[in-house]
C-alpha cells in the first residue's frame, strides 16, 4: 500500500520495498499512474 511508504518515509527512509507492490499491480499500462500515486503518498513536504 502507498500508505506503508509514507509511513517509512516519515521514519526517515529513502530506499522502499513496504508499499512498492501496488506500483506493479493491474495492467501494465496502470504502471505510471500507479508510481505517480505512491511518489505522491512518500513526499511529505
């Protein structure tokens, strides 16, 4: 989930496997739209 990204982010991570499996789920073609949802889940500006 996106939401475990976020998470780890808070906690000061900057490399991430918790939350990259919903990058890589559904068509292939879902690919951009679903990294732009997880980049925007671990930007905590």
């Amino acid at each position: 989930m996106p939401k475990n990204g976020k998470i780890l982010r808070k906690l000061g991570a900057s490399i991430f496997d918790a939350g990259t499996s919903s990058v890589f789920k559904g068509d292939v073609s879902d690919y951009t739209d679903n990294i732009i949802n997880f980049r925007k889940n671990i930007d905590i500006r």
